[in-house]
C-alpha cells in the first residue's frame, strides 16, 4: 500500500478511514489445509451493522473478490462503536456466514502521531488484501502493513540475479549473482552429494563390468536376468520394449532371445527377437510377475527361476511397488527384506552384477506415494550394504513433475507406466548400465554374500547340532505350543533339520538373549534364519521372526508372507533392533504357526537361527550343501584330505582291482560316466567287502559334539539279478597303535538298492494306472517343493478305485505312495496292497489325513504312515509268492464315493522286499537297480577331542541270486561334517 500512514484494516478487522474518499478491500478464502478456494461463482456479500449490505464484485482471478465501500457509506457508521460485520456466502446450493467479528470505525480530524498528513483524493487509496481462514473456530483475519513510503527496488540487474544488501548503510542494495559459498555449509554439501554420486556411478561400473568385459570381447553368450512386478512385465514395458530394444541395437552381431515367466510353471519357451551375425547370443529372461514382492520368489519358485544353472552376467531387479500401504511399510523393513533376498541371490549368482531399480512414484493414495518413499530410501540402503548398482527410476520420474502422462491411465492407474513412463525407465537402465567407454571398470569376479563372509554368532547352537541323546531339544531353546525333532531328510548332507510339528496357537521357537544383554545394549543385532515353510500354511505368524521382551514394551516382527509365497522349499529371513539401552530382557525366535490353532500337526522346518551384530546377517551354508565338511572323499585322493587307506575283502585281505572285486573309477564326466569312487561286481557272488579311509579330526573341532557321515551309494545291475543290498559304515577310534576302539555310530546300517517296478510313478494321469471315477490333475505341488503331485477327484458319486499292478520277484512285496488331505480328513483314504494274481487283498488301512492315524483292514501289521514335505508317506508290505502281480491301490479301492472328494498324491512306487526304500521316480520304463541316494548318520563324539583319528568304513553288500552276471555296488561319495 503506497501513501498508508496507517494499516487500513489491523488484525482485528478494524478499519482505518483516515479521511479517505474510498477504500477498496481485495478478499481471499482459505480452507482448512491453507488451500485458497475458488470464490469466483459466489454470491459474497459484506454486511456491517444493519446499515450496510454490499456485494464483492469480480477480483483479479478466480480466488479473490473486490469490495469497495465510498465515503458516503462509511459516513452512515457511527464512529468510534463496535458493531456486527459478516462475510456471507449466498450461493443457493450452500448459503453460508464466512467469517464474522465486530468493527469499529474511526474518524480523525489530523493525522496518527508520527505520520505525515495526506490530502483526501481516490488516488490515495491503491487497496488492501485480507485473506480470512474459514475454520470451525473465529476466523483470522490477516494483513501486512508495509510501513511507510521509503527507497523503492533500485533499478538495474540481469535476469536471474538476487538483491544483496551490500553493507551495513540503510539502503545500500544492489543485484548480484549468488554463488554456493553465499550459502552457508553449501559447498560441503555439495561435495558429500558428488561423493555419493561418484560412489553410485562407481558401483553402477563394479556391476556392468562383467556385462561389458563380456559384450566388446564378443567371447561368449550373455545372460541377463530381471526379477520384478507388473511395471516391467508387459511386452510395451521397460525390460522388453526397452532394455531388450538397446540390446538388438546395441549389438547387431549378437542373436538376441527373449523369455517370460510364470509363478507355478516356470519359464516359457524362447522366442528369437533378433538374429545376429556373429555366433553369439544374449539371452534375456524377464521373471517380472504382476502383484510381486520378493517373497513371491522365495521358496520354490527360487528353483524354477535358477533350474538349469546358469550364470548370470547380469541381474536386475525391479520389486519396489507391491509393498505394503496401510500401514505403510517402513525404510526397515525394506531393507530387512531385500537384504535377505538380494543376499541370497548374490550367494546363488556370484559371479552376476546386481542392480536395484528405484520404482517411480506410486500415486494411487497417499499411503501408496509414502510407500515409494520408504522403499527409495531402503532400496539404497541396501545397495550400499550389498555392493549393488542403482537403477534410478523415481528421480527420473521425480524430475518431470510426476505427471499425469508418465502413468498409463490416470487418475485410474497412477502406477504403471505410460510410453513416456516407459522411456524414463529405459532411460534410467541405460544410464546406470550403458557403455561406459574407456571408464569400465574390472569387476570382482565373484561378488561376496553377506551369507558368504564369515561373522561372529553372540549365541551358540544356532544349527542345533548340540542336542544330546534323550533331550527333547537341541539345547538352549524353548519351545512353546511345538514339538521339535530332527529330520535328516531336510538336511542335504549335513545332520539334520530341526522339525516343528504344530502342538496350538502362536507355536514358536525362542531363545533368551539375557545372558548377552550387556554386550548388546544400545547396540544393532540382527537374527537371521533359514526356513522351510511347506505349501497351504496361514502365514499372519508362520514364518516370522520376533525380538521382544516380557512385558512388551519391545515387539518386533519381520514382514508377514503373503498366502502361497515363500513356501516349498529353503527360504531367508532377518530381523534387525537396535535395543534400547535400558533393556531388562529380550528373546528372538521364530513362529512356527499361526495365532489361531488351526493347523496343529502340520511342520516347519528350520536349518538355523542366528543372532549377531549390525544390519548384515551372520552367513549359513545353502541348505542343499552339508555343512563345513572337513573331509570329502567325492574326489582324488590327493585332492582331498581324507586318504583312501584299505579296499579290503571279507577275509582281511587286500582287494584287488579287477572282476569280483574292487576298482577305482574317477574318470570325470557328468552322470552316468564312471565319476564314482569305488566300485564292486559281485558277479554272481555275496560281497561284503569294505572301503576304509583316515579321518584326523581337525583343530577346530569342538570337542564333544557329534559329526555327520554322508554317503551317497547305488546299485547297477546289468544282467545280474539283485537278491537284496545293505549299507553298513563304521567310525572307529584309534585307541593305541594298532588298536580299534568300538564303532561310534550306533544305528550303522541301511537297506540299498531301491527298486520301482511302478512305471510313469509320478504321472498319474498316464494309462498304466487303473482308473475308475478319478479325474487327474497334474502340476501340484510336491513334498520335495517341485510341482509333480497331482490331484485326484470323484467325478462322480459312484464306485471309485485308483491303483496300478506290476509282478513282484520275491517273497515279499512293498507299495509306498505320498499323499495330502484335500477335500476332508476321512476322504480318499482308502488304501489297500492286493495280490492280484490270487485276488487276495494282503493288507489294507484307513488314513485320518489330520491326525496320521490308519487303522487295519484287512490285516494287522504292515503299514507305516511317516509325515514327509507336509504329505504322508504311505506303505504297505506283505508276504507274497514270488512272480506274482501285486496291486497297490491309492486313495480308492472300489466303494461308492461322493462326488468332489480330492487329495493329492506323489511318487508311487512298488519294491521287492518287506524295507522301505529311498523314492525311486520312474517314467516309461522301471528301475530295477538301486537308484543313487544319500544316508546320513551320526558319529557320536561324547569323547573326541581334535586330534583324534578315526577309521572311517563304507561297506556296499551286494547279494546277487543269479548266475556270474554283473551287478554292480558304487560308492560315490563320503563326507563328514
């Protein structure tokens, strides 16, 4: 306001005649937020007193109204009084007071002490703005008073530039250019942000290395793999229509395939996108899956992406957007899950680059844009622990306003990208993984999981290996509502696997961290875990990792899995605190169900918990490799720390190589080439001979705790008929020179040789079985966590019957098969071992898919029922006449059965003999030898210390019951760990 001596309206909504002719007031309406409101279609009227009612003419725009009061009205207030004065909004649809208060005009006669008298005119007044707050409470009104005429802007300067006051001189201003050191701390900031970014830019190079040293040396095929969501698995999105796009023209001597890929089926066939000159290709295979996080490829979808070996050179992943929103996933989370799923992949693809892709702004609420947030800033976390590249999305789209044509179908779809939200993305890969030119980089070679470098545990048994005879669990840890055992068939060729069988609600496995308390107090621990949680379970607690004390004031929990993620096979997970440094008590486990009790009896199993300090977790061997093996015997013998010392015959005597006896046989080359260790033909004869090799246990043994002997053994029978086969392995002390001590190993032998004269075990669908009133369906999950189980149905309501028969040499017969509840507890739990050939039902039971319970009939022994991967493993064995047909019924054996009654089944077999042996699959034609097959036992080490040597013996003996033919027993590896 030029020439105001005085505020025309002060804070109280006075206003201020002074003499003036006129006075024009601009208004402004704000809402709750501070949002100016668009008043331009308003009926707004002004009313003071009873004496005046005046309507807002148009303003400047649409958020703001003009009033202007004359001389002669203001003249109709009576001076020096409060009175009534209202904003009132009149629009039909929405009549409305705006703002009131009380007003009070004034009249003078001279001017303000201290101001300067000014002349009456209409040029003396230029207007004033008040801005009024609508809000349930009075209504502020508020305007700035400019003072008093002074120095205007001095004139000058070029565009661009700022106004600095030059000294301490009232007025003394000038235009100048603003530089970083005007600013305060500016410079330092800005040299730590170019560090971070040449930091970025340098690991971008570490993980493009192997890509690019690979592409301009044109030494091979290129394989590059992306991991992500429904932003790049459409053929418009970024991995196809971009990244593949660079690569065909990129490299025009380069054939260039192309890949998607399913959740339950695993990857599609290749299609050829581009085909080069050269003789090289780059295979491209896109894993990006609508609804996707990284749970969604952990457990046995991590087999179907990594199924045929390769190694990548390149990994991108892109799993930022389907995180959760309400509640809104925090920065820690993000960086605990991705941690674990990035670690794993660097574990399983060393030699591959890994880059994260930073997602672009989720829109679709305000929960969904702090979502990307969280995960831009935990993403980067996790780079920066993990060693990976960055792909830069969100600042891309961040740039660009965000705007509406970056989104395929706003404001529906504020999520996926547009074509010009596709171009950022492209764009985004390109700079972090283009040619970089003269500044590539030589990358690592292998990169290193945190899963790989070894740390210090703060608690022990973590692997629960030290669980003594008798103990009902490893020793400790606390089980509540759970009941623990060891599964050797869990543990590839370590021990055992801990086996939680689900007892009531919210089971779990927990271990108190009082003991180290001290150590940890304001300090950050993580708990790392290696899991596998079988298909169909309730996940709201299963599966999750919990730090937390007594009374509750600390409870934390790692991210729940969705419903059918994270499942069918070893899994990662871990948890970070920092605890609190006045902390009185804390445990950590892991639940092991669900908070309600309804899925008492079904198993998680468990291959170790690990607490250590920081945000990485401490590492733990892949669960499909044994543990820290101090002697592997699978190689040469100079190779290896474990010597072959004896191949002795039966009598003591040394064996010789040669027919009937031992031989050696190392000669490399995939299965079946003779890559065996030892083998023996038994040419017509009972071989008992034994493999003896030197164990000295090593300096790091802990003394007292029990070791793992692995064997993996197999029969070969080429014209020789197979009588029966028994593995036996001893661990004998050497006491004295020349002195044995007795065998450590208790329970020391195992039927071998396991046959399946079932063909087509795990097709159910394939003519050979007997199908009455079942309808087939394949591609179910398995035990093992593949997807070659099957679902067997009651069409209809009618007599139903499922079985297959096969003629059994031998005077005993055993069917086996594995199978889930489906439909209910009791239905199609029918099995029956029947000798056909003297239509004679052998032995039969009646399975409770709950409980594992399976009463008799007919017969009363026979049947074992074992849980195995969430199934049970059925088998029935009886006495038989040799070469006659035994049929093994599955499910149904004939009765009437109601339509829709359905279980799954996996894996039949039949074997000659009355043991069950190791599952043999078979297709078109039977397996008639013993199939390869791991058998672990357990060396009791009460007394070794390190130092100690013992004798470690494998015997393979092999019964052969026809003529001189060959047969042979193979002993392909042994391992103690």
């Amino acid at each position: 306001m030029t020439a105001t001596q005085r505020a025309v309206v002060d804070d109280l909504g006075n206003i201020n005649v002074h003499g003036r002719s006129a006075l024009e007031i601009v208004w402004k309406v704000k809402d709750a937020d501070g949002n100016f409101l668009n008043i331009s279609a308003s009926d707004l009227f002004v009313e003071i007193a009873t004496k005046l009612r005046i309507a807002l003419t148009a303003g400047e725009d649409n958020y703001s109204r003009k009033l202007t009061l004359t001389r002669a009205q203001i003249a109709t207030l009576p001076l020096n009084q409060p009175l009534d004065y209202a904003l009132h909004d009149e629009t039909p649809s929405s009549p409305a007071t705006i703002w009131s208060g009380l007003v009070t005009a004034y009249g003078f006669r001279t001017a303000p002490s201290g101001a300067a008298a000014v002349d009456p005119g209409v040029s003396s007044w230029t207007g004033a703005t008040v801005t009024v707050l609508q809000a349930e409470s009075v209504p502020t009104v508020v305007v700035t008073y400019m003072g008093a005429t002074g120095y205007g802007v001095p004139t000058g300067g070029t565009s661009g530039q700022y106004l600095r006051k030059n000294s301490s001189t009232e007025f003394d201003w000038g235009f100048d250019t603003i530089t970083s050191a005007d600013v305060s701390g500016l410079d330092a900031q800005l040299a730590a942000l170019q560090t971070a970014i040449d930091a970025r830019v340098q690991m971008n190079l570490l993980n493009s290395a192997a890509f690019w040293n690979k592409a301009n040396a044109d030494t091979g095929d290129i394989w590059d793999l992306t991991i992500g969501d429904s932003t790049g698995n459409d053929a418009s999105e970024w991995v196809r229509a971009g990244k593949v796009a660079y690569y065909c023209a990129q490299f025009p001597t380069y054939t260039v395939k192309y890949r998607t890929f399913s959740l339950s089926t695993g990857w599609a066939a290749y299609s050829t996108i581009q085909t080069g000159t050269g003789s090289n290709t780059i295979w491209v295979d896109n894993a990006s899956v609508g609804g996707t996080s990284p749970s969604s490829y952990m457990g046995a979808v991590e087999l179907l992406i990594f199924n045929d070996e390769v190694q990548y050179d390149n990994i991108d992943i892109s799993l930022g957007q389907n995180l959760a929103t309400a509640p809104v996933v925090s920065v820690k989370t993000v960086v605990e899950l991705f941690t674990a799923f990035v670690g794993r992949i660097r574990h399983l693809q060393p030699a591959a680059g890994i880059f994260l892709l930073l997602p672009s702004t989720d829109r679709t609420s305000a929960g969904a844009t702090q979502k990307s947030k969280n995960a831009v800033a935990g993403l980067t976390r996790v780079a920066a622990l993990l060693g990976c590249g960055l792909i830069d999305v969100y600042n891309a789209y961040l740039a660009a306003g965000n705007a509406d044509s970056l989104y395929s179908d706003p404001p529906t779809d504020l999520l996926h990208p547009s074509v010009a939200g596709t171009a950022k993305y492209t764009a985004a890969w390109e700079a972090s993984h283009g040619d970089p030119g003269t500044a590539l980089q030589t990358g690592p070679g292998v990169w290193t999981s945190p899963y790989d470098t070894p740390r210090p545990l703060l608690l022990d048994n973590a692997d629960f290996s030290i669980w003594p005879d008798g103990q009902t669990g490893p020793t400790g840890w606390t089980f509540t509502n759970c009941t623990p055992s060891k599964d050797s068939a869990k543990a590839g060729l370590g021990k055992y696997a801990l086996k939680l069988t689900n007892a009531g609600a919210a089971a779990k496995i927990s271990r108190s961290l009082t003991a180290i308390l001290g150590e940890i107090r304001g300090r950050t621990i993580n708990v790392a875990a290696t899991l596998w949680i079988p298909a169909g379970f309730d996940k709201t607690l299963t599966g999750r990792l919990f730090i937390s004390n007594a009374a509750g004031t600390i409870s934390e929990a790692s991210l729940a899995f969705v419903a059918g993620w994270a499942e069918g096979y070893w899994i990662e997970q871990m948890l970070t605190i920092s605890v609190p440094a006045d902390a009185a008590d804390l445990s950590a486990g892991v639940y092991a169900g669900p908070s309600g009790s309804g899925d008492v009896g079904e198993e998680l199993w468990i291959k170790s918990i690990r607490v250590s300090y920081g945000l990485l977790p401490a590492p733990v061997m892949d669960p499909t490799q044994p543990d820290a093996i101090i002697v592997d015997a699978s190689g040469l013998e100079s190779a290896v720390s474990l010597p072959l010392r004896a191949a002795m015959n039966a009598d003591g005597t040394a064996a010789v190589a040669g027919a009937g006896q031992f031989g050696v046989a190392l000669t490399g080359g995939p299965p079946p080439t003779a890559q065996y260790l030892l083998g023996e033909n038994a040419q017509g004869n009972t071989k008992t001979d034994v493999a003896w090799w030197e164990l000295v246990v090593p300096s790091d043994y802990r003394s007292g705790q029990d070791l793992a002997l692995a064997t993996n053994v197999e029969v070969v029978i080429g014209s020789g008929v197979m009588g029966s086969s028994t593995l036996t392995v001893w661990a004998l002390e050497k006491t004295t020179a020349g002195a044995l001590g007795s065998n450590l190993i208790s329970s020391n032998t195992s039927p071998i040789g396991t046959t399946n004269l079932f063909t087509y075990s795990q097709d159910f669908t394939n003519g050979v079985y007997s199908n009455s009133n079942i309808t087939v369906t394949g591609g179910q999950t398995d035990p093992f966590g593949g997807s070659d189980a099957s679902k067997l149905e009651t069409t209809t309501t009618a007599a139903t019957a499922f079985s297959q028969t096969k003629a059994v040499t031998g005077t005993d017969a055993i069917g086996s098969v594995y199978v889930k509840k489906g439909s209910g507890t009791g239905d199609l739990g029918r099995f029956i071992l029947r000798n056909a050939t003297t239509a004679t039902n052998l032995v039969g039971i009646t399975l409770d898919y709950d409980t594992g319970a399976f009463p008799y009939s007919p017969g009363t022994t026979g049947a074992t029922v074992e849980s195995v991967g969430g199934f049970w493993r059925v088998s029935l064995t009886a006495g038989i006449t040799s070469g006659d047909s035994v049929q093994f019924y599955i499910g149904a054996a004939g009765s009437s059965t109601a339509a829709g009654q359905f279980i799954y089944a996996y894996g039949a077999q039949l074997q000659a003999g009355s043991v069950l042996g190791p599952y043999v699959a078979t297709t078109s034609v039977a397996v008639t030898g013993g199939a390869a097959a791991a058998y672990n036992f357990t060396i009791d080490g009460t007394d070794l210390v390190a130092g100690d040597v013992l004798l470690i013996g494998v015997q393979a003996a092999i019964v052969e019951t026809g003529a001189a033919n060959p047969i042979y027993g193979r002993i392909n590896s042994v391992q103690v760990s």
